[in-house]
C-alpha cells in the first residue's frame, strides 16, 4: 500500500511538473484567457471576444525595435488595416513598476494619442502574469488568437531583425501572412517564428 | 564701471561653469555613449601575402552588454561591414564564445566589460615596402542595461607595409592571443553527435583520447535562431563513458525540424587537459 502511494505521489509530481512546462501558451493551444484593464482603466477579458480574430501585440514604446515599426507607422497602420477588417487588436505592456517603458494610464493616454496608433485597446500588465503565461519575450512579440480561441500564430511580426527604418518595407510580414491567410480559411503556414526585439520589462 | 565687469565676467564663469557641470551630469545619469569602438590589429606593420588580424573592439560601459552572432530571446547581434582596400580580402567574423544573461526568465547570449571581434585578413602579394593603406568598417550594435540603445560607427585604422621579420607585434598581440584561445574550436579527441527525439535534442559527447577533460558543467549556445528553446533547462549527464546534454527544441522548430545543430559548447573544465580552451565548436546533423 504504502509503496503504492509513493508511486501516485511520484506520478502526481510528475504530472504537475507536466502542466507546468505546458504552462506556456504554444500554438494550436486554446489561448489563456485573461482580464486586464486597459489605459482607460477598462477591463477586457480575452473571452469578451470569442468569436472574433485578436491579435495580442507586446509593446513598449521606448524600445528601438518597437519604436522602428511606429516611427515608420507600420504598427498603426496594421492596427487600421486590421482593425477596419474587425479584427480586435490589444497592444499589452507588460514592463514591471520603474522599469522601461511602464508609464501610469495618464501618461500612456498621451502617449497613444502622440503615436496616433489605434488598437482596441492598450491593456496594462505591470506585474506581468499575462506576459508570462503567453510567453510574451520581447517587444514586439506578436500572437494571433482565432474565432474558435486557438492560438495560431505566435513570433515575430516580421523577417528581419533591426532596428532600422528601412527594413519595413523589405520585410515580410508573418502577422500579415498568418491573418490573411486564416480569414482566408487556410492554415497558418509560419505559425510559429522566433521574435526579435528588447526584452519584455518584466 | 570695472565692478561691473568683474561681477558679468564671473557670472559668465559660473554660468560656464554650471552648464558644463550639468552636461557631465547628465552624462553621467545615462552613462551614454555606453559602448566605445575601434579598430584594432595585431600587428604594426603588414608584409606581402602574409594573413594578419584585424579586430572590432567594443568596451560596454558597466553594466551595459553588446550581443553575439545569435542574440538569444531579444538583442541584436553585432554587425560588422569591412570597407577594403583593392586586393585585401577578410576573412569570416570570428566570436568569441559568449556569455548566458538571464534577466527574469529571458535568457540572452552577449559580452560584457570588453570584446574583441575578429577578422582575418589576407594581403596580396602586389604590397610594396612602405606602401601604406587603411582598412574602414561600419559596425552597428546594440547595447542594453536595463534600456537598450542601438549605436553605430564608421572607423578606419592605417596599416603600413614592412617587409620586416621582427618587431611587429603591436600592444594589442596579447588580447589577440587571449581572445584567440575564447574561439571555438575542434578537438578531434572528442566525438560528438546530436539526434531528436519529440521536443528534445539531444548532444552526446564522447571522449576518445586519454588527454580529454573531465566534463563537469557543459553549457550550448546554439548559432542558428528557431532550434533550441533558450530559457529550458539544458540537463547534464554522464553514462558510462559518454556526456550527454539534453536541450529543448525551440517551438518555431516544431514544424521544420532544424536538420543540423551547429554552435558552441563550453565546458567549464576544458576539453583537453593542459589546454586553456572551454569552447568546443559543434557542426554536426540532427539524427
């Protein structure tokens, strides 16, 4: 008997460190649902829009990286595109309390509207637990989440690298590619690439 | 009349004074430029067809870190652009083995205080005794501390051809020969293979010569992006007479399994025993 229960102890314990390890949201997952308050002070949950295509777009504006794709407008311009298609699109910082790139709700208001970029909303997530359970490493760090809640892409928002300007226009765009292709019905032929970018300020 | 030229003359200087004294404080407060760079080389003077070193030097302020050919989740690698001389050649970039940055749970491969990347370059046999050329490079980097600043430089270095047997070593020589022993490199009395099975890939090390190194810690910095998920645990373990190291395959390589591992193991201990050498290049297919 006794040695029995060591064993379902052991199996236990291994199953937990199991589910642990799957922590991590990967794609073809059903995405972590999650609440956060948005800069508004609003709270949006991931299930407030089940039925929808979502992007999650890790930021923080003061990152040579993020800033090279919103001083050539490339983000706010995938945030109209997209968003005019009725895709919800949610910029996420997770940059922790006197770290780069967190600001209180006031000064991000400001910030979004110097930026001119219009996402759905900028959600806030100082002590980082969406960040974490997404995996969320750098910024940016694009996820794209389907009608159904699967998550169907994760990686970097495109093929090059750097943080010059120039690059934009060369590059390709995997979040471009992975939405047009699942509104299209087909699968996501790139649908997992390795982001580029600063460090998520956790 | 003179009062008041005295007291605008000091005011002038305390104003002077206190702009500069605020400039240094500021620069002091974002310690920028947080990397210096120049060109080095090994030796004083070049001599026809006859290789010499040359290197990109960057010294990162405290606390400040530059990045290796693969930076890891986040960074940026280093980027050097040789601007040459008709007839001189560079060869391939070398780095140094890096160093693992774990700042919480993101895991990055870079240098700190200061590196050298280096350059071999081959001189042709047209050289003429006191002919003199430079050789220019653009680099680009990206430093980070707790922010990340991206920098640039154009820089050039002057080399004159001797035809000289001796005496050419120049006050860097040492660094070089340091530097040199921090690149991977092969030790045939080891023999390494890797094979994948579901999300792991696993690295068997297998000593073939009684010189070779009692392995005690192994770290693998992978060279390639999308192979190996950088912050799982890398377990080490010994069976019989065989290492072996089990990594993690990265999730962008889930569906496109990476075909060959290539990239840098280093063993704290070393590899052969007398040799100062930790990194041990690895090229070799998944299986």
């Amino acid at each position: 008997m006794k040695r029995y229960s060591v064993l379902i102890m052991s199996l236990v314990l291994f199953l937990g460190c199991g589910t642990v390890y799957s922590d991590v949201a990967a794609v073809g997952d059903q995405a972590p649902d999650f609440a956060l308050r948005d800069i508004f002070k609003k709270e949006h949950a991931l299930s407030d829009y089940g039925g929808k295509f979502v992007v999650l777009e890790w930021t923080n504006y003061d990152c040579p990286f993020v800033r090279k794709h919103y001083d050539s407008r490339n983000m706010q311009n995938l945030q109209q595109t997209y968003g005019d298609k009725g895709i919800i699109w949610l910029s996420i910082n997770s940059s922790a309390p006197g770290k780069q790139g967190h600001y209180g709700s006031e000064t991000w208001i400001e910030l979004v509207d110097q930026e001119k970029a219009s996402p759905a909303a900028v959600l806030l997530d100082p002590d980082g637990t969406v960040g974490r359970r997404y995996g969320a490493k750098t910024t940016p760090h694009i996820f794209v989440i389907n009608p159904e809640g699967i998550l169907i892409y994760k990686g970097a928002i495109d093929d090059k690298p750097s943080t010059n300007v120039t690059d934009v226009k060369t590059a390709k765009n995997y979040l471009t590619a992975a939405l047009d292709e699942a509104m299209a019905g087909q699968a996501v032929s790139n649908a997992a690439t390795e982001p580029y970018g600063c460090s998520v300020k956790y | 009349m003179n009062w008041v030229v005295g007291v605008t003359r000091v005011f002038l200087l305390w104003l002077a004074f206190a702009v500069a004294w605020q400039g240094e404080v500021s620069a002091t407060v974002d310690e920028y430029p947080p990397v210096e760079a120049e060109l080095v080389s090994e030796v004083l003077s070049v001599r026809p067809e006859e290789p010499f070193w040359v290197a990109l030097h960057l010294k990162m302020g405290k606390g400040w870190h530059t990045y290796w050919i693969n930076p890891g989740e986040g960074g940026l690698a280093t980027k050097v652009e040789w601007r040459l001389p008709d007839g001189i050649e560079a060869g391939p970039l070398q780095w140094p083995y890096p160093v693992k940055f774990e700042t919480a749970g993101i895991v990055n491969y870079g240098y700190e205080g200061e590196i050298l990347l280096l350059s071999e370059m081959k001189a042709p046999a047209s050289l003429k005794d006191g002919d003199s050329f430079k050789i220019g490079a653009r680099a680009e980097w990206l430093a980070c501390k707790k922010i990340c600043i991206p920098g640039n430089a154009e820089l050039k270095i002057k080399f004159v051809v001797r035809d000289l047997n001796s005496g050419r070593r120049n006050r860097w020589a040492e660094t070089f020969d340091k530097i040199r022993t921090e690149l991977p490199s092969d030790f045939p009395g080891w023999k390494v293979g890797a094979n994948a099975e579901g999300r792991k890939i696993r690295v068997l090390l297998e000593p073939s010569v009684r010189s070779a190194a009692r392995l005690k810690e192994v770290y693998f910095f992978a060279e390639d992006k999308a192979v190996i998920d950088y912050s799982a645990a890398q377990k080490f373990l010994k069976k019989g007479n065989v290492y072996y190291l089990s990594l993690v395959k990265a999730e962008a390589a889930a569906k496109k399994a990476p075909s060959r591992l290539r990239g840098v193991l280093v063993s704290q201990t070393g590899w052969e025993k007398g040799r100062p050498e930790k990194a041990l290049k690895v090229d070799v297919p998944i299986q």
